[in-house]
C-alpha cells in the first residue's frame, strides 16, 4: 500500500506497507512520529483511500467503506451533551443498530469495563482512565469484529497507562476479537501484543516483526524478566535503523 498526501509539497505516508493481522489477533504498530501509522488505520477503517494498493478485512475491501471495522482515534471524543450510557451506544446507533438492545448490552458491559454506576455520568465528571474505558466500550458495542485502536492511551499518565494495560488484556482475552493497535510506547506494545511491527520514517514501511509468545495473561512487573528485556532491546535497535 502506498499513499501520498497532495498539496503544494505533496508528502509521502506510506511506502510499499504490507502486512497481514490473523484472526483472533492482537497486533501492534510502533514507529516515530509521522511515519503512517494512523493513516494506515484511516484506510482500514474506511476513512481514507490510498493512492495505491488495497486493504482488505475478511477478505472484503475496506476502501471506502467506513464500518467494516471499529475504530477508535487518539482522542476519546466523547459528546459532552450525553450522559456516559448515551455516549457508549453511539457508535451501535450510528452503525444502525437497535437502540433498545445497545443499551441493555452497554449496561451489561459496564462493570467490565470497570464502570459500574457511572451509567448516567457526564463525560466531564469521568476520570482519564474512565474516560478511554467508555470511548473503547463504545468502540466494542459497534458490534465489529476488527478493532482499529489508535493510542487509545497517548493522554494518561504512566500509573494509569499501566493499570490500562492489565484491563485492556482482560477484556481482549473474554472476547478474543482481532486488534490492531497503534503506540509510541515500545512496553506497552510488548506488554499487550501477540506480534509487534516497526515501522520505519516516513514514508512508512514495515522493517521487522517481533513475536511476543509469552503466555497470558502478563502481570505488571512482566517489564523485569529477561525475555521481556530482551525483546524491549531488540524493538528499540529497529527502531534506530536508519
């Protein structure tokens, strides 16, 4: 896949991508700054159309077809104007959805998502951490079997980053949906993932994979052990290559 974003200087995102994520899949990107990441996930998503090559989900082409997959941006989003249940069921409501069933499976999911009794909150009396648990419960109540998530942790800080980390496994792990998760952050992306690939400056390519086979699911000190080390040293020499 290639794309090239026109203008007076035009730039170049993306050079020669190519990858495939396996059902079931949690897989992640990392890469400086600039080099396609989200705009490889615009085009899954349906949002944008590359100037060549094709993006594919189950074997259906995305381009140009927003809702294939669930997509969730940097930015959590939320509508300040609708309480936290009414915020969750938007995205079923948008994809067409019966309101009545969304929001009876959002209440249902709410105490996984660790939001128990903040059903009728306002956005702006949520906590950060809170806050991107009802922007990704939003994103699963699409209803997609292909999650596109896009630093959905960029915004918090460290402490909670790494609580995050154990939740999001624990959700990921009861319904085993496929996951393609965009960071910056090389030990959130070994701490999550079952694969990692780096790509390299723009335009973005992908330059190595790293597999991550430990089991799950992995405590918070996983970030000690050898392996985890290793793989951490390994991922940071990619990203240095020129």
């Amino acid at each position: 896949m290639r794309h090239t974003f026109a203008g007076r200087s035009p730039v170049a995102v993306l050079d020669g991508v190519d990858l495939v994520v396996e059902r079931g899949e949690f897989v992640s990107l990392v890469g400086p700054s600039g080099c396609g990441k989200s705009t490889l996930l615009r085009v899954l998503a349906g949002l944008l159309v590359p100037v060549a090559g094709e993006a594919e989900i189950g074997g259906v082409s995305t381009l140009g077809r927003p809702g294939t997959a669930a997509f969730m941006p940097q930015r959590d989003l939320l509508l300040p104007w609708r309480r936290a249940l009414a915020n969750a069921t938007l995205g079923a409501e948008v994809s067409g959805r019966d309101l009545a069933e969304a929001e009876a499976t959002a209440r249902s999911l709410f105490e996984r998502f660790g939001l128990a009794g903040f059903e009728e909150a306002w956005p702006s009396e949520l906590s950060g951490g809170m806050r991107q648990r009802l922007a990704l419960l939003r994103t699963f109540l699409q209803g997609r079997d292909v999650l596109l998530l896009d630093e959905p942790f960029g915004a918090l800080d460290a402490l909670t980053r790494r609580r995050m980390y154990a939740w999001l496994e624990e959700v990921w792990l009861a319904d085993r949906r496929t996951v393609l998760f965009v960071t910056h952050d090389v030990e959130e992306a070994i701490s999550l993932s079952d694969r990692v690939l780096v790509m390299s400056e723009r335009p973005g390519r992908v330059v190595a994979v790293l597999e991550v086979p430990e089991p799950r699911p992995r405590p918070l000190d996983v970030v000690t052990e050898p392996w985890f080390v290793a793989a951490k040293r390994d991922l940071l020499r990619a990203l240095d290559r020129p």
